[in-house]
C-alpha cells in the first residue's frame, strides 16, 4: 500500500506553526519519530471501542498513548487500550492504518517532548467479535468509562479529535 494523506490540519497541543498530516498507509515511518499509539477497535456490530479521558480539555476518544521506552508502536497501542478499557486486544492482533505526521516550521520551546522537526503518531485498527461491554479500566487509569459507540455517536462525541478522518478509513480495511 502507498502513503495516501487523507486529511490535514493542525494540533491544538503544538505550540508552533506546524502541519499535521493524517496518512493512510501500510508501512511504518521511522521507529525512532515514533511517539505514540492508537487503537481503533470496532466489535462485530462496528461500533468503536471509546474510553472517556479523566484529563482537563479531554473527553470521549479512542485509547491510546505515548509509547515506553523500549516498547514499539504495536505494543504501545494493546498496552494502552488495557490501560484506558480494560480491554484485551494482544499487540499480534492490531493492524497498521497509518499515521499522523507532525511536521513543525519552527523550532518549539526547550519542553516541548517529541523530535523536531517531524514526529509520527500511529493509528492501528482490530476487529473483534466481542459484543459486550468493554471492562472498567484499571483503578489508576486516567480514563473513566469505556464503551462500544455506534460510528455516527463517535462523530459527534469526538467531533474535535484530530484521528477523525481515520474513521472512514476503517471501511477500507
């Protein structure tokens, strides 16, 4: 598969002029740009498995996070979606979509977290014909409740989130 940018725009969590491109893709980009991972995970109706983020500014969203230190992109997502849903998707069972890139124009402050001037975040996808509720996250978790959304819900609860457009992509899987 090629790479296909199939939305751009930019991250309110960027301090500096940047593009974000969301990029269809079958190919993973450089490991080492790689900060990030995110699962989406629809059930056997195809609905998606969202978690609600207990962080200020955050609600409804997929799961996903930063990646540990020694752990690749496909095992941050399985970790991750355990982490925020209580759910158990096993890292084998994820399968790349692709990608958001950020490319910053400008150098960003000294705490800015991730590489300059391009980092990836990447977005992988499960299918499971699991029909029940998800599990309730972990004491300790950042996230509250989770549940299998219908995709028009999902629209409008993550109306703002910036992996949107790779819900249609889901389709192409």
């Amino acid at each position: 598969m090629t790479e296909t940018v199939i939305a751009t725009g930019n991250a309110p969590w960027i301090p500096v002029p940047h593009l974000m491109e969301l990029v269809r893709a079958g190919s993973y980009p450089p490991e080492h740009l790689t900060t990030a991972a995110f699962g989406l995970v629809s059930d056997a109706r195809g609905h998606l498995l969202l978690t609600h983020v207990n962080l200020p500014g955050r609600c409804w969203d997929v799961p996903g996070g930063h990646t540990d230190p020694g752990e690749d992109a496909r095992q941050a997502a399985a970790r991750e979606i355990a982490e925020e849903t209580g759910f158990l998707v096993p890292a084998e069972a994820l399968t790349l979509l692709g990608w958001q890139r950020f490319t910053l124009h400008e150098r960003p402050p000294a705490s800015y977290p991730y590489p300059f001037p391009v980092s990836y975040a990447l977005m992988f996808t499960a299918r499971t014909e699991h029909a029940g509720p998800p599990a309730v996250p972990p004491p300790d978790s950042e996230c509250g409740p989770a549940g299998w959304v219908a995709p028009a819900q999902v629209r409008q609860w993550c109306a703002t989130c910036t992996w949107l457009p790779f819900l249609n992509a889901l389709h192409e899987v």
